[in-house]
C-alpha cells in the first residue's frame, strides 16, 4: 500500500448554527487503497464527502485531495474525482446514455459511454428513460456517471443501496478491480458492514463527527477472528481501540 495520501483532512472542523458536526477530523487515506468510513446514522460520514468534494467550506482545519487544496484548486480537484453522495439525480425523461453525454459535456471530456454501461450492469441501446429505471438501476447508473470521466479518486456514499445480491456482488467485484487494475483510490461508507469487510484494505470509525479510529482490516481480523461487526461494536461501545 503507498505512502502517499490521496485524501488528507487536518484537525477538520464543521459547523452548523452554533454547533460543531464534524469535530477536529483528521483522514488519511493512501493512494490506491479502498478506504471504508463507518459510523453510525449522524455521524458525519455524508458531510465529510461533502467536504472533501468541495461541497461545504471547512468552519477550521485543511483538506488535501490528490496533494491540492481542496479550496484553492476544487476545479482540479472535481476533475479527478468521480462521486455519488446522497441519492443521485439526473434527467429523468433521458437514457442513461444521454446523460453520461450531458456529464462529459460538462466536464469537457471524452469517455467510452458503451463500456462504463457495460462495466455496471447496463446497456448503452437501452434508451428507456431514466424514470422508468428501478433504484438499483438508478444506482448503478450513478456509478457509471462516476466512472466515466476516469477519475484517480472515487468517494461512494452507500453505493449499494437499492442493489439485489447479484448486483452488490458484481459491485464488490468492479471494486476491487478498479482498485487493482487502474491503482484507482476509493472511499466509501457502507451500512453493511460484511460487505465492507469484503473490499474495504482500511477502515476509519467516525463517532459524533470525529474519526476515533483508522485501522487496516488485516489488523481487525488479528484481534477479532469474528470479523469487522465485532470489532465496529466494541468500538461504538466504548471499547478499546486497537493498538
């Protein structure tokens, strides 16, 4: 695993009408890893992905994507990244085909349309108009406009949602590749936590907007033989961090 971070936030801070969500943050997440964020519902995970996308300003602290400033060089940055955070929009009375050209459109890029359909699940003939798509076709059409501008850095917020068993394993398995034929870097929060557990190299514990905890899953497995569940609960039930 590389030493050089693609994601770094410092002593991050965010606040809302007086009150701190996200608490003196810090993330380090290495080049070419997949990087599982875990918490519980609130905990911040959602607006972390904002912030590192440039979504929300930083009330204190940095944020470093792919060695730039997230607030000096966002432009670069958006680039470079491919995301889904939320549940994704798009023009519903288009194919997914064209609106994988209105989003290279606007990033004024060239990219393989038929492939990245082909890549999760979908067809570039199909010219069904998106609000007829199911939610896990919608999914994966979110994942495929993530894709198609070829980003070095992925942050996926619940990306599995609204997928059948076939569809988070064909995920699971884009995933992986992804990470081990491009050397792509990704970040994603997931609640199923065995899925985690099947892609994740590092994991980091958010509690009450703070990350208490990075660890790679190599190390959890060492001092839970039952796996990330045991370890993810004994952290959220106050037990002690892994050394």
């Amino acid at each position: 695993m590389s030493n050089v971070m693609a994601v770094k936030t410092d002593n991050l801070i965010k606040t809302f009408s007086g009150m701190e969500v996200i608490k003196g943050c810090n993330i380090h997440v290495p080049k070419g890893c997949i990087y599982g964020l875990l918490g519980a519902n609130g905990a911040g995970k959602t607006t972390i992905f904002k912030l590192l996308m440039g979504f929300l300003i930083p009330t204190a602290g940095e944020i470093e994507i792919l060695s730039m400033d997230v607030m000096s060089s966002q432009n670069e940055i958006l680039k470079n990244i491919g995301s889904i955070i939320e549940v994704p929009v798009f023009y519903e009375h288009l194919s997914a085909s064209e609106n994988l050209e209105i989003h290279l459109a606007y990033m004024d890029i060239v990219g393989d349309i038929p492939s990245i359909l082909d890549m999760v699940g979908l067809k570039a003939t199909n010219m069904q108009p998106v609000s007829k798509y199911s939610l896990g076709m919608r999914q994966r059409l979110g994942i495929a406009r993530a894709l198609v501008h070829k980003p070095k850095l992925l942050i996926l917020d619940e990306p599995i949602n609204g997928l059948d068993p076939m569809g988070i394993r064909e995920m699971r398995e884009l995933l992986i590749r992804l990470k081990d034929e491009q050397d792509m870097t990704i970040v994603i929060s997931s609640h199923i936590l065995s899925e985690m557990e099947h892609v994740a190299d590092i994991v980091g514990i958010i509690v009450n907007g703070v990350v208490v905890e990075e660890i790679t899953l190599s190390e959890v497995k060492k001092q839970f033989p039952n796996g990330l569940e045991d370890y993810f609960f004994n952290i959220m039930n106050g037990g002690a961090k892994l050394v």
